[in-house]
C-alpha cells in the first residue's frame, strides 16, 4: 500500500473508531449517560485519537526517513569504480531513482513479471528491446541497473513493513482505548490535552517559521560580510554593483530613498486618513458611514502593482508635465514625488480605518462629558477625544510606516531603478526593497557579494520594519490599559 | 429615611422662582415614546429629585433639559421647555450656549485622561471664564473646594484624573462642572457607581450646591431623595404620575402609584 493509501485506511478507522467508542462509552454507561466522566463524544474522540495519532505520526517519520535510508544504503552498494567524482555520485543516484521508478511502470503496464523484474539483466536484450519499443528506456550500466533492482526490493520491503506497523499501530491504539472506556475513565481529559498539544503545534509553527526565516537571513548575511566590509556596506554612498567584479554595494543611497518616499507618503496620507477617520467617527451619521467606510477600505484591495501601474501611467506623467517641468526641477517620468503620492494613497485606508477604531474606542461618556460641559464637537474632538486616541493614532501611524518601507511595487513603477541620493523629490531615487528584487532576478551564483547583498540589505530591512512594529505594539497597548 | 432632615428641609420650600418651566414635553427614541404630557416646573436654588422604577424615563427627561438628547439620533423631543422663559428647544438657541448654562454630573464618573488641574480647568479655559493663570488657579481652587475634593488632591493637581478613586472621580466631575459656574446643574444618578461612605459625600455636597445652584437629581434611592432634595418628581412608565415637596412625595403622597412605589410594591 502506499503512504496516501495506508493515510486513508488509518483515518477510516479512526472515524470508525469515533462511532463505535461513543456507542461503546453509551453502552457501558447502561443508558444514564451521566454516570459517565465525560460525556460520550469524548470517548469517542479518545478512541479516534489513540487510533489515529500514533500510527500516522510513525508514518510521517518513516516516509522523510525512508529516502534518506535507502538512498544511503543503495549509494554504499554502488561500487567505487563507477563513480568518477563527487558530483558523478548525485548523477548516479539520480539515474538509480530513475531507472527504478521506470522498472516500477514497465509492471504496472503489464510489460514485465515481477519474477522478470528481479532477474533483469543488460544482457538480456530481448528484453530490453521490448522495453524500448513501449518507449521505456532502461540503462546499459550493470552497476546502475543492479542498484536500481536493490533500491526498487528495499523499497517494496520498506512499504510492506510500514503498511504492516502502522496498521497495526492504529488497530492496537484502536483497541487500548476501547477497552479503557469505562463510566470513570476520563476521557475529556485526556482529548482536552490532545487538544492543547495540537493548539501548541499551531503556533510553534508560525514562531518557528519566523526563527526560520531570521536565521537564514542572518547565515546569508554572514556570508556577505565575510565577502565584503560591513563598514563599505552600511556607510558607503555609491551603490554600483557589478557582478563582473569591483562592486560598490553602500546601502545609504538606498535608505534615503527608502526613507524619503516613505516620509512623503507619510506627509500624505496621515493627514487624508486621520481627518478621514474623525469625519467617519464623529461627523458621519450611520447612513454615510456605511456607504463610505467600505468604500474607503476597498482601497487597501487594490493589489499594489494595480497602484504601481496608476503611478507609472498617471501620476508620474501628470506631475513631470504640471510641476516638475515647469519649475525647472527635473524631466524624469518616475521620481519619489510619484511613488510617494501613491503609496500614500495606498496607505489612507490603513491610517483611516485603524484610527477610526480608536477614535470609536474612546469612551462615549468622555464626549458626553465634554458636551454636557457646554463645549463644541471639535473642542470635544480636539481637547478630548483625540488625546485619549493619540497613542492609538501613532501606532496606527507606526503600522502604516513599516508598510510603506516595506513596500515594493508602486517604488519599481513610480520611482525607477536609480540609487541615488538627492534633496530634490521630482528625481528618481530607489529603495531597498527594489534593489532586493534587483539584485536575486537572473542568474544567481550566490557565492558573489552581489548577489548575498540582498539578504544583508533584507536583514536591515527587516530590523527596521521590526523596530517600528515594536514601537507601535507598545505605543498601542499602553493605551488599551487606559481604558479597559 | 432621616425625617429630622427631612422636617428641616420643608421650611425653605417656599417661594422660589421657577427656573425650568416644561409644558406637554414629549420624547421619542425612534417608535418608541418615552416621555408623555410631561409638565413641570423646577424651582431655583432647589434640590429636585427624579424617581421612579428603571426604565420610567426620568433620565431621559433630564437629558431634556441641557438637549444631551441632540446626541443621539434616534430621539426627538416635542413640547415646551423653558429656561427664564426662553425656549431651550427654540431654532435659535445654540445646545452649545445651553449647556454652558445647564452643567451635567454622569452616572458613571468620567474624568477625561487629563491631570486634575486640566479637568477642572476644562470648562473654564473653552469659556474664556479666566483672564490669566491666577484667575484661573482661583477658580480651579474653588471648585474643588466646592466639590470637598481639595485637602485630598492639592498637592497632585498634575497627576491623571483617572488615577482617582471612584468616589473621588466622581466629585471631581462635580468640581469640573461646578467650574464652568453654570445656573442648573443636572445630575443622572450620581451616585450609583459609588460605595455608602463616597455617597454621602457627594450628597453633603449636593445640599451644599443648592445655595448657589438649581440642581436636578436622578435616583434610584428613594432614602437619598428624601435627604437631598426638597421637591421630588415620580416618574411611572414615560409618565409624571406625581409632583411636589418632597415631603409630602414621601409622606403624603396622592396617588395610589406613588404610594405604591415609595413604599416598594413597585418597581
């Protein structure tokens, strides 16, 4: 049987095994079900668990682990001779692999006898005719031919052995539990703790992943740093890498790009989207609110090549055309005044309607306070109001600031490709996630600088996103002890 | 029920002008009408209490009086109410001017998340009530004083309100709205939130504001109607089922519902 298959059975018994232990749990229970611990559902989980987990988890270990076994074992069997170098051992492998997975059709369709199969010869030519005009080459190689023959037995054996264990496995589990459902059994307890483990699994995996991903940007990054001198990367102001050699990859005029488009789409959109959020909150009555609440948040739906496209296409022409020309500041189609604009506009659904849940946050009572103090709904929303919001605000600023770093496309389309570092915002400038994108396009022979600088430049990246994401974390739940 | 008070009490019940005069005052929250055929008229320099089983609309009614109904969208409030005989609800009174005048005490203390000082400066500073900053700590000072909060906070005037006790909170709301020197002062059960020993604080408090003030209370205690206020109002179901000195509310009371109530058949 395999894998998929000996799953299937494994779960069949286990829905099973639910049926036949909550009528077992009914059952011993003499019809009062509440001289039962738990009550009988449990029983039933506790027998579907017990049948199910350990044999699917021996299954689990024994499918990663059978490849690396047989592979070891097949590979010490190949004789040296055949083996010209160190990588000629992965291409024979390979072909081992093939060859028995070829095997494995040929009696599928019927063209060989498993008997035919096992004594398989390169002399045996007839055979291999046969083979070969159904389109089912095999190898000349005897070594490889014999290796393939041992690693399609080893296999066979291996898949016997595991169909055998692991339902054997599920149908002992199957039969423990059942025969500890007894009325003081307590079985709630134990699925709970089941329960728990899995909830844990759960989240270890998204934490795990994070560690994952941090560590290869730090080995990465490591790398780099022994190729090239931190001090070049993290202060050197000319960003012109070559992957022919002589590479200057100063990540400076990078930041500044990255932080000059941010701040402008800052500059834009907490503005726009703060006094959004106080029109939505305070102003609108539930009508207008229902209708234009959405409407603002189809905007953060717009996936941001859709914006990228607006900028390149749109605004950029629009205000090379009306400003920067006219003012003698620059001709360039892309510049950070283009892709700042639009991210800003990308980011007034995240300002509007995260602040617009803290405005609603504070208390109704503190306005009525103020009203009932005889003073005016913006002295009310001014005095009141938005300093009981103000640390929400700035968190949802914060949030909206690591957005906007982090932000790729609307950059490539609005800004251009250009490293350089400069006041005027009708230029085009560049980020660092671009250059990211930049560097990993093509060919990679990632044992260059130019190449490894992506993850040193994604490490910085990521240290910054963090460090404001930090920041507004804090900033936001200091303020939720304010209030609840 | 402290009828030493109480027979204390009935000597200056007499004589007062009238401050708020309600004529048919109708409210509605949506399709449902909350207040019926109300009329009444409020004396100045007097405690008023509203009583009456949850749900009889007595606050609704109070919010009537400074228009905080505005705030919410559902209700529409008809009839006559008016202050020194101008129509509250007339076009050309501004709530905002109104509630200047009509100060308002929430069940729930709800100091704003500003110092003490700030609190009680609120009103005046929006009034433009000081000229400078010691007019300013005068009046500060005074409310306080008022509101019997200034031996336990003057020397924290700069920490946050909300760091108050419950008891303390709720005076300081007394004080900030006794600051912005308003002619009536609105109270939606003030001490509701509060335990036994706050309570008669804010209620020796509360006789003491009636030298200066009208104040109108909402309660649920019939004992604290009977020692703060001298004409009390009993609400039934959206209707003013009886009106008169707190007295004879609590002592005589003419109608088969009011006795019903006070003695605690119903509600």
């Amino acid at each position: 049987m395999s894998p998929f298959w000996i799953m299937v059975t494994i779960l069949v018994l286990a829905a099973l095994g639910y049926v036949l232990g909550r009528r077992r749990a009914g059952s011993v229970a003499a019809g009062d079900i509440r001289g039962l611990h738990s009550r009988p559902t449990y029983y039933g989980w506790n027998v579907a668990l017990f049948t199910a987990l350990p044999s699917l988890l021996v299954l689990l270990m024994w499918v990663l682990a059978q490849p690396l076994v047989v592979d070891r074992a097949i590979g010490a069997n190949i004789p040296e001779s055949a083996v010209a170098d160190a990588g000629a051992r992965g291409r024979i492998m390979s072909e081992v692999q093939g060859t028995a997975i070829s095997i494995g059709e040929a009696v599928n369709k019927g063209l060989l006898t498993e008997a035919e199969a096992r004594s398989l010869t390169p002399d045996n030519t007839a055979l291999l005719d046969r083979l070969a005009d159904e389109d089912i080459t095999l190898t000349p190689n005897p070594a490889v031919l014999e290796a393939a023959k041992d690693y399609r037995s080893i296999n066979q054996n291996a898949s016997r052995t595991l169909t055998g264990l692991s339902l054997l496995l599920a149908l002992g589990g199957f039969g423990w539990a059942m025969a500890r459902t007894r009325p003081d059994y307590r079985a709630r307890n134990v699925v709970e703790r089941f329960i728990r483990g899995f909830l844990i699994l759960c989240s270890l995996i998204a934490i795990a992943t994070t560690v994952g991903i941090v560590l290869s940007l730090v080995f990465e990054s490591y790398n780099f740093f022994q190729l090239y001198p931190w001090q070049d990367f993290f202060f050197g102001t000319e960003w012109t890498p070559s992957f022919g050699g002589g590479s200057r990859l100063g990540m400076l005029p990078l930041l500044w790009g990255t932080l000059y488009i941010s701040l402008i789409a800052l500059l834009f959109s907490v503005p726009v989207g703060l006094f959004a959020a106080i029109y939505m909150s305070e102003y609108a009555t539930p009508r207008v609110r229902g209708v234009v609440k959405p409407l603002i948040e189809i905007l953060a739906g717009i996936p941001t090549i859709v914006y990228g496209l607006f900028a390149l296409v749109t605004v950029g022409p629009l205000i090379r055309d009306w400003i920067a020309q006219p003012a003698g500041l620059g001709n360039s189609g892309s510049s950070v005044m283009t892709a700042g604009l639009v991210m800003g506009i990308m980011l007034i659904p995240f300002v509007s309607s995260l602040s617009d849940d803290i405005i609603n946050a504070v208390p109704q009572s503190l306005r009525d306070g103020s009203l009932g103090l005889g003073s005016t709904p913006s002295e009310t929303i001014r005095n009141v109001v938005l300093p009981a919001a103000l640390p929400g605000i700035v968190g949802a600023v914060l949030l909206a600031a690591s957005r906007a770093i982090g932000e790729t496309m609307i950059v490539v389309l609005g800004a251009g490709a250009m490293a350089q570092t400069s006041l005027n915002p009708f230029e085009a400038m560049t980020t660092i996630t671009v250059k990211i994108v930049g560097q990993l396009t093509g060919d990679n022979d990632f044992a260059s600088p130019e190449t490894l600088v992506a993850f040193a430049l994604g490490l910085t990246l990521f240290v910054m996103t963090l460090a404001l994401n930090v920041a507004a974390l804090v900033i936001v739940r200091k303020y939720r002890e304010q209030y609840e | 029920m402290n009828d030493m008070r109480l027979a204390e009490r009935t000597v200056d019940t007499k004589g007062k002008p009238i401050k708020f005069s309600c004529r048919n005052v109708q409210v509605f929250y949506g399709d449902k009408h909350a207040i019926k055929d109300v009329d009444v008229d409020l004396e100045d320099k007097t405690v008023t209490a509203f009583i009456g089983p949850s749900g009889c609309g007595k606050s609704t009614f109070l919010r009537c009086l400074n228009r905080m109904n505005d705030t919410i969208d559902v209700a529409r409030v008809d009839g006559k109410l008016m202050l020194d005989g101008e129509d509250i609800y007339d076009r050309r009174v501004d709530p905002v001017q109104l509630r200047a005048r009509v100060g308002m005490v929430f069940q729930k203390p709800n100091p704003f998340p500003k110092s003490i000082y700030d609190n009680v400066a609120y009103g005046p500073r929006i009034h433009g009530l000081a000229r400078n900053k010691a007019e300013l700590d005068g009046i500060v000072e005074k409310a306080l004083r008022g509101a019997a909060l200034w031996n336990e906070v003057k020397d924290r005037l700069g920490e946050s309100g909300t760091g108050l006790s419950g008891g303390q909170q709720q005076r300081l709301c007394i004080a900030r709205a006794v600051a912005t020197s308003p002619e009536v002062l609105l109270m939606d059960e003030p001490c509701s939130a509060l335990d036994p020993i706050a309570t008669s604080q804010v209620e020796d408090l509360i006789d003491q504001l009636r030298e200066d003030f009208s104040v109108v209370i909402v309660t649920h205690s019939m004992q604290q109607a009977a020692r703060v206020s001298q004409k009390t109002a009993f609400f039934h179901l959206g209707n003013l089922v009886e009106y008169g000195t707190t007295d004879d509310i609590f002592t005589r009371p003419q109608d088969p519902r009011t006795e019903s109530y006070i003695s605690g058949k119903i509600g």
